[in-house]
C-alpha cells in the first residue's frame, strides 16, 4: 500500500466530496437490523460456513460472524448475506 | 427484487450440491466468470446454490478445475413447468376450455333489469323486451340496443323514455314513464275561499265573481271568489274561479323553554361488537364483555364485500355502543330567552307559505313559572290567501252558504 496514493486520494476526497467508496476502492456495506449484510466493491470469497463468513477486500478482509449464515445473492457487483449476525471485524 | 424473482421464474433456474473440498475456490471462479448465484448455504457435505439453467453449462467446466463435483437437485421456473406441462395435455385443455368457457358465457346476456318503473308493470316490459330479442340466453352482440329501444318505445304505450345499457353479463332497462296531465283538471268548476283569517288588502280577480272587497274580514274558509261567469244571454256558467287575493294576515306561534334541562352525554365508555354475516349465518368475530349499558347511543356500520361491481352475499358488521348518562343542566334566563326565541322562530318559518311578506313582527318574552321561559311572537303578513276548493261534482255553486267539500 503506497503511502502516497493514500494522501492523494483522501485530498480528492474530501476536497472534491466525491464518494470515498469509489475513489479509495473501499468496500460499501450496508447492514439492515442483524439480518442482512449487502457488500458492494469486494473481491472475493475466502470462506463460507454457517458461522462465519470471510470476504476479500481490496485491503485486507471482513468476516462476518453469525449464526445461520447464507449467501441470498453472489453476484460480481454485490454479495448479500443473510442470517443472525452476531458481528464484523476487518482484518488485515 | 421482485424484478429478479420474475426474471429468474422467467428464465429458469437450477438448484445444486457442490460437493468436495474448498467449494469457496469454485464460487470465487464464478463470480470472476460473471455468473450469478444465489441462496447458497451451506452443507455438512457441501454447499448448495442456485443459478440460472443457462449458466449451468458454464459452470461445468469451472467444476472440473477445482475438483469438486456439482450435482443437479431441481429445476424450477416457468421452461420447466412448461416442459412438465406439455405431458399433461388434459389438464391444458382443461384450463384451456374454461378460459375459453369463461369468455363465451360472458359474451351472453344472463340478467335483465328494469328500472324506473312507477305504475307500470316490469313484466310488461320485460315480455315487450324479450320479443325484442332481449332476453337472457342471446348473444350480446345479436342485439341492438338502439333498435330494441325504439321498440320498447313503440310498443309499450305510456313511455316516454328507454335508455338500455349492458353492464357484464346483465341488461338494464331503464325507463321514464309519461306523466299524463289530467287536461280536465284547468275546467273543475269551483270557488277560490280564504286560507286563514285575515283582512283583504287588494284583490286581482282573472276569473269568477269577488265576494268580498278591500278592506273586509274575512275567516278562514270564507269564499272570496265565486266560480261562476255570467254569459252574455244572461245565465250563469260554473268557471274554474282565479285570481290573487292579497290580504294581512296575523300569526302567533309560541314557544317554550324550561331553564333546567337533562340531556344526555357520553361517559366515554364504548362496547364493541363485530359480526360476519355470510347469506343468513351471521358469525360473531370479536365481542367485548357486554358491560350492560343502561343508556346507550348505537352506531351500525356494514361493510358490504364487493367484487369489482358484483355485490357479494358477504358482510362485515360492527355495532358500536357509547354509554350515555344523563346530565342536567340549567341554563341562566338570558340564554333561555334567546333559545325560546329561536324556536318560535323556527316554528313560524314552518308556519309561513312561500311568497308571504312580514310586515309587522311583535315578540313577548315572559316566565309563566320560575322554571319556564315562553316566547310569544306575532307577525302580520301580507300573502296571497286565496285556495281553490271544487264545487261539487254536478252541481254548480249557488249563491247559498259553501257546502263542505272535498278540499283541495
């Protein structure tokens, strides 16, 4: 991870108030109550069980800790998951 | 979302079971393959997803490279419904037939109606109408409105009006009826005699003989135009008497006030009771504990089950009771004034006839008991007082004292 490109960016960012998601290559996730996780802009799928779920990001990764955990969509754009969700961690 | 559902019944799709190890591997190609899954879960033995049945053959070779084995376990949506349908060629033309059953019939007229009928018969009009063509069984489209309407009118005496419009499966038939104007009625012999009490004013006679002149007393009953004319050979013929007899005539009406008053107010506890009312049977929904209200207002509402226009035998009812209990309620004197007279007010307005002008108006406000308050007004009107009443049939009106006769 390039020190300078991260400067560059978050300057355009927040000068030009353009969507961080997009600029940074971060991922958009949006949570409803503890059922349901929509993630856009990931890049993959390390692990899938009932119980956690990992995701490849740009950076790093995300698990998602739960109970009854499926995938309702997978698609290239947007992942949903749903189940009981007891948590999320990024991690390195 | 809903939008996805339909495109996937739509397209068809495929449920399977990736077995083996890593399936992540394989949902990880996938995705980089553009090919959508979804509803995956996760099984002790694998995984299960579903994808559209046109991906699956793409999906197959991806398989093979990460070494699991995918293992079709349903097929769903509309291509494969259709496919299990073609094998059930009776239930088709089944659903066929009544679809085309359903159409035919409703291409025929099965009801007819009449409307507006007041001294007719409707089976006068329904057999007129039925030799028409009208009748239930015809195809609607065999029938012309226009021409069975011009006939109804042609052949039903006393119409004066057919409109007939198709609504479904059902004609109505509306119609108006002619009025029929007794034309004898303009030459009913008979006197114009005073409505109530009063003193003429002036009198404007078009036809008939002035009894009385401006000026004169007159009571209620008394004649002021005779209906008699006198020919130029000298005899006398009964007329319809007319004309315009102003006179002023005195009115009192009275009204009371008591200044303790019981009225009844809401306690603000209600009982509620819904009922079902299917044809005859009548089904109780919900049901409070009758709290057994001694005094109680009752609202009903019905809410008629209806199925685009065709009302169904089905309705829910709901009768809703506001306790009431009584108050009194006393009122001061000026306030008992004012109420007693408004209400003598509104008496008179039912008393006085259209076209009575008030001249005069004098109002007495007295307390005949401690507890009652009375409003007395007077007014002078002038108004047209004069009534045709008919002489009896036959005879024609002597100059004698009026007979009591049938009164207009």
């Amino acid at each position: 991870m390039a020190r300078g490109r991260g400067f560059v960016s978050r300057w355009v960012v927040d000068g030009l108030e353009l969507p961080r998601e997009v600029v940074m290559d971060l991922p958009r996730i949006s949570i409803i109550g503890d059922g349901q996780v929509k993630l856009e802009n990931y890049r993959g799928l390390l692990e899938f069980s009932p119980d956690l779920v990992r995701i490849k990001l740009a950076r790093g990764e995300l698990a998602i800790k739960g109970d009854g955990l499926a995938i309702k969509s997978l698609f290239p754009e947007e992942l949903t998951i749903e189940g009981k969700i007891a948590g999320l961690s990024f991690e390195e | 979302m809903l939008g996805e559902l339909l495109t996937r019944y739509l397209r068809g799709y495929v449920s399977i079971k990736i077995s083996g190890k890593n399936p992540e591997k394989l949902l990880n190609l996938a995705l980089n393959h553009g090919i959508p899954l979804w509803n995956l879960r996760r099984k002790h033995d694998g995984l299960e997803a579903q994808l559209q049945a046109a991906h699956f053959r793409k999906l197959r070779p991806l398989v093979r490279k990460t070494g699991n084995r995918p293992r079709l376990q349903k097929r769903g949506g509309l291509p494969f419904q259709m496919k299990r349908l073609g094998k059930r060629r009776g239930f088709v033309a089944g659903a066929f037939l009544f679809v085309v059953l359903l159409y035919t019939l409703s291409s025929f007229i099965w009801f007819i109606e009449v409307n507006g009928t007041v001294t007719m018969d409707r089976a006068e009009i329904l057999s007129a109408a039925r030799e028409l063509g009208l009748k239930p069984g015809r195809f609607q489209r065999m029938i012309e409105l226009e021409e069975v309407e011009r006939g109804l009118l042609a052949r039903v005496p006393g119409l004066a009006w057919v409109g007939i419009t198709l609504s479904g499966t059902k004609a109505m038939i509306k119609i108006v009826e002619k009025k029929i104007l007794l034309q004898d009625e303009a030459r009913i012999p008979g006197d114009l005699v005073a409505r109530a009490d009063g003193l003429i004013d002036d009198l404007i006679v078009l036809n008939g003989q002035a009894v009385v002149v401006p000026g004169a007393t007159v009571r209620e009953g008394q004649v002021l135009v005779r209906g008699l004319k006198e020919l130029p050979d000298g005899s006398v013929e009964a007329v319809k008497a007319y004309g315009i007899i102003k006179a002023r005539v005195w009115r009192t009406v009275v009204a009371e006030v008591p200044l303790e008053k019981t009225t009844e107010v809401p306690t603000g506890r209600t009982w509620r009771l819904k009922t079902l009312k299917i044809g005859p049977i009548q089904v109780i929904l919900r049901k409070g504990r009758d709290p057994g209200f001694a005094r109680y207002d009752e609202l009903e509402e019905r809410k008629p089950f209806r199925l685009g226009p065709v009302p169904f035998p089905v309705e829910i009812r709901i009768v809703t009771r506001y306790e009431l209990r009584p108050e009194k309620r006393s009122i001061d004197l000026e306030e008992a004034r004012q109420e007693a007279i408004k209400a003598a007010f509104f008496q008179l307005g039912r008393v006085l006839r259209e076209g009575s002008v008030v001249v005069e108006r004098r109002i007495d406000v007295s307390q005949p008991r401690p507890d009652l308050v009375r409003a007395e007004v007077v007014v002078e009107t002038t108004e047209d007082i004069g009534m045709f009443r008919p002489a009896l049939q036959g005879t024609p009106p002597e100059s004698s004292p009026p007979q009591p006769s049938a009164a207009h």
